[in-house]
C-alpha cells in the first residue's frame, strides 16, 4: 500500500534516514582523506581504515532502508513553479546519488574481502570471503575511488540545488527535508 505525503512534505523517517546518511558521507570524505596519508603498517591506519568501512557499511545499510521506505512512501512533488527540467534534472541528480551510495559500500566491502583482512565492522571480523587477490582488490579499490569523485560531485550538486531553493527560489523546497515537518522558513 503506497502512502503518500501531504502537502510537499517528507516523512519523518525519510528526513532521519537523509540527514544520517548525509552526516555519514561527510564524515566517510573526512575520514578518507584523513586515513590515507597515515603511514602503512601502523595501528592508526588500521584503526581509520576499519571506521571507514564501518561507516561506509553502514551507510549502505541504511541507503537500502531509504530505499525501502521510498518505495512505499511517495515523494512529495516539486511545487509548480520548478521548471520540468530542473525536476528532470533533479531525479537524475537523486537517481546517481542513490545508484552511488549502494554501489560504492558494495565495491568498498567486496575489495576489502580480497585480501587477508575482510571488513571489522565495529570490531566485529566480517571475512574475508575470497582468497586474497591483491590485483582484484587494486581493481576495485580504483572503481571505488573514481566513484567517489564522482558522489562528490553529485553532492555538490545537491547541495547546490538545495541552496538555490533556499535563497534564490524561496520556494519551499529546501523545507521540505528539515525536522519539524518542514514548515520552518515558510
């Protein structure tokens, strides 16, 4: 049974899983760029590179639940005065977004299971499932690396756009995604 929200605005689950999950890539950046200047070999690295794959599983665990609750949850609609392509624009924006933050986990959790050490999500030894394949792990760690340039880009974007509607559009957009049911700013 579909559910559908009232008047531009998101559900409260839909704005607590956003906001996670945007919490959760800011730091996963943060952290990505912190871990690997850290010298190979120490206990440091280890310590960075199990939090970024902890996050990182976590993120996609959480995005599938996102996805989950959009499926039975009808976004609201964009209001009449958004142009079609930039609604266009923006579900292909959302579309990429999502497309990356389920992939990217997978690559990430796949590469890390090529090697001697698998995932310790949180301490907890996940792997590895593969014989170690430093070759197949290099190849998917490059997938994984390119692909995050390309979510930066893609939250830029978003952010952007968000922004726009903000304070040049005024239009609510931006609301709709804020705790509260969205009527702050209107």
């Amino acid at each position: 049974m579909e559910k559908t929200r009232a008047a531009g605005h998101y559900t409260g689950m839909a704005i607590v899983l956003h906001w996670i999950i945007a919490i959760g890539v800011i730091a996963m950046f943060a952290i990505a760029y912190y871990m690997t200047d850290i010298p190979k070999g120490t206990p440091e690295r280890a310590y960075w590179f199990n939090l970024h794959k902890s996050i990182g599983t976590t993120i996609g665990v959480l995005v599938l639940v996102r996805l989950a609750w959009r499926a039975s949850h009808t976004p609201p609609s964009f209001p009449a005065s958004v142009p079609a392509w930039e609604a266009t624009l923006a579900r292909i924006n959302h579309f990429l977004l999502y497309a990356c933050l389920v992939v990217m986990p997978v690559i990430g959790f796949l590469a890390s299971n090529f090697t001697k050490y698998g995932v310790k999500y949180f301490g907890i030894s996940i792997g590895p499932f593969f014989a170690e394949d430093l070759a197949m792990r290099d190849s998917l760690q490059t997938v994984h690396g390119l692909l995050s340039y390309l979510l930066g880009v893609l939250v830029l974007l978003h952010v952007a756009a968000a922004l726009k509607h903000l304070l040049v559009d005024r239009d609510g957009v931006f609301q709709r995604m804020l705790p509260g049911g969205g009527e702050a700013g209107r």
